[in-house]
C-alpha cells in the first residue's frame, strides 16, 4: 500500500455551495471531474488521500496483470 508521504499527486478541494460540501478533484486522474467530498475541509482532504491511494493500488495492480501475461 502507498504511503501517504510518498504520494505526488495534485488534489483541488473546492467548497460547492450546490453540494454544501467541499468537493475533491484529481487532476492526474482526469476521468472524473470530482472523486470525493467531505463536510469540512479536513475530512475532504483525508476522503482525497484514501481515494489517491486506491487510484493507486489499482493502477499498480493492473499493471502487474498487463505484464504477467504471456503473448502467444
């Protein structure tokens, strides 16, 4: 599992008055405009850590499913 320290990721938090939250966005993972939220800014920003650290583990895990596999 990542560690929180070594993750270089960009998050933009933004509070959305529609929402009554603050939303978090992902540029380096641009599939989604927003990839979590949090009622304070704090929770926003620990949801934005968990959701890298998924992002990541998936990513790293189809990766090693893309080079374990044999090419007949």
């Amino acid at each position: 599992m990542p560690k929180k320290d070594k993750l270089k990721y960009q998050m933009v938090i933004q509070w959305s008055e529609e929402d009554d939250c603050f939303l978090v966005g992902l540029p380096d993972f641009p599939a989604q405009r927003w990839r979590t939220h949090g009622d304070t800014y704090e929770l926003a920003v620990a949801n934005g850590i968990e959701a890298l650290e998924s992002l990541v583990i998936a990513y790293e895990a189809s990766c090693r499913r893309s080079t374990s596999r044999t090419i007949l």
